[in-house]
C-alpha cells in the first residue's frame, strides 16, 4: 500500500501525463473509428445489414462483415495492424519521460520529459526486438499444463480434467504476459536509471530484478492487471446492450467511452509510478559480490544479483 499512495502522489504532481496518454489512446482508436465508420456506412447503407445497426450496436454484424465482406475485413484489419503500431510506438516513446520523471520524483517538466522520451526512444525498440525471445517463453508457459495432462492422463484424459485445464491454461497464459511485461518494465527502468546503452545488460538485468524479487514485483503488478480487466468487463457490460442512438444516448456512449480511455491511462501510470517506486528502494539494497580490493566500484550493481 505504501507504493501506491506514493504513486498516487506522483499522479497528483504529474497530471499533464494522463493528458499526453490520452491522446495518444483516443488518436489510435480514432485511427480505427473514422475510416471504419465510413467503410462500414457505406457497405450497410447498401444491404440489409444496415438494419441490424438501427437499434443499436451488434457486434454479430460487424464480426460477419468482418469474415464474409471482402471489402470491410481487409481494411479493418489492416487499420487494426497500423493502430496497434501506432499505439506501441507512442507508449515506448513516452516511457522513456515517464520513467525518468518518476524516477527523479519531479513535478512534470517538458524539457525533462521529451529529452528523457528521445533519448531512451531507440534504446527501447532495441530492448523490444531483444525481449521478443523472452515473450516467446513467457507466452509457451501455458502449454505447461497440456504437457502435465499429456504426461499424467494420457492422450484421453476425463472431461472434468479437460474443463479445468482449460482454466488452468488460461491463467498461466495470463501469468506468463504479466511476467514478461514486468521484465520488460524494469528493464526500461534499469536503463534510464542508469543510461545504459547496452539493452542485452538492461535486459539481463530486468530479468534478474523479476526473479530475485518475484511474489513482491508480481504482487505490485497484480492489482493493476486485475483492475484493468475489470474495467473492460464493465466497460462491455455497460455499452454492450446499448438503446437506441438517440443523441442522449449518443452522448452517454461518448462520454462512457472517454472514461473508459482515461481509466486505462491512469492505470498504466500508476503502475509506472509503483514501480519506479520500488525499484529505487530495492536497487541500493542489492548486495555486492566481493571484488578485487583495489576501490573499484560496480557501476551496475544489479549485475551482480
């Protein structure tokens, strides 16, 4: 609780962040919104699919337009693939100010911030491209449990066993993302923490770090990632069996939708901010390993974990 109240007040300090998230959320999904909303008026002004929109949003429609028209599900796809790079970029880009910024406990400075973002922008995309290795691993987890059916029950295991694999799996899958994105976390934070331009040593590092504090750095990330997915549940609850477009509650779905974005943005920095806050009180405590007595110093100490 103690990193939370102080990313809390981080937050507090820092709030043109949630802003510059923001727009960084709400531009990538207008990247998808308008060309599809334009595409997609037009295929269903022109077929009886048109009617299916009239009381409201089915998302039936839009998955069969999707399969079967082949003039909506290329482009949907494809505005897809652009967003989601578009968006990754933007967040690798503004991590680098981010971290830096909590990692100095400063109050937000744009100077700081952008130097901090362009700088570390081409040191992340080479610690992406060196992490992908580990997020095969981390995704290959899962089929733990399929090797553990496999072994102990044979190819024709009970139904019930089946029923909570498929549980099982699920949560390991969940838990093998959430291991890679804390690695991946702390390593950004080991490399602005200290400027290191070599992402193999960052990497190795953010590895480290994860698994020498693994339950407290899993713990951190937890309610976040849980508090994420709730958010989406009742974000789906709520807009999914939408009335009628009326312009009342045309406004409603805007507004629920805005609030949905900025739910997202200050949960992603609220992580951040906890863990830039634990890491700065566990990195001096990392014990040294005993070196040749002649007063050299171990520049990166989390080497030596």
């Amino acid at each position: 609780m103690r990193y939370y109240r102080e990313a809390l007040h981080k937050l507090l300090r820092t709030k043109t962040l949630i802003l510059l998230f923001y727009l960084l959320n709400l531009g990538s999904a207008l990247i998808v919104a308008l060309p599809f909303r334009s595409v997609l008026g037009t295929v269903a002004g022109h077929s009886f699919t048109g009617g299916a929109f009239a009381s409201g949003f089915d998302a039936e429609v839009i998955l069969e337009l999707m399969s079967r028209n082949t003039v909506v599900g290329p482009v949907f796809q494809t505005l897809i693939a652009f967003a989601a790079a578009v968006y990754g970029i933007g967040i690798l880009f503004f991590s680098g100010g981010v971290f830096g910024l909590y990692l100095r406990n400063d109050r937000f400075d744009a100077g700081e911030f952008w130097n901090d973002a362009g700088r570390m922008f081409p040191r992340y995309l080479r610690l992406f491209l060196l992490s992908l290795p580990v997020l095969v691993i981390c995704y290959c987890i899962q089929f733990l449990e399929t090797a553990f059916v496999r072994i102990v029950y044979g190819p024709d295991p009970y139904q019930t066993v089946l029923y909570w694999g498929v549980w099982i799996r699920t949560g390991l899958g969940y838990l093998g993302l959430l291991i890679y994105a804390v690695i991946f976390d702390y390593a950004r934070i080991f490399a602005i923490d200290s400027d290191e331009r070599n992402m193999r040593r960052a990497l190795g590092n953010g590895i480290r770090f994860v698994f020498r504090h693994f339950l407290p750095v899993i713990g951190i990330a937890l309610p976040v990632f849980l508090a994420g997915l709730l958010l989406l549940i009742l974000y789906n609850l709520v807009t999914g069996g939408f009335p009628s477009p009326s312009t009342a509650g045309l406004i409603v779905l805007i507004c629920l939708q805005q609030a949905y974005i900025a739910g997202r943005v200050k949960l992603r920095l609220i992580l951040y901010a906890v863990q830039t806050s634990y890491f700065a009180r566990k990195v001096p405590e990392t014990p040294e390993i005993d070196g040749p007595s002649d007063g050299i110093i171990d520049p990166n100490p989390l080497l030596t974990i």
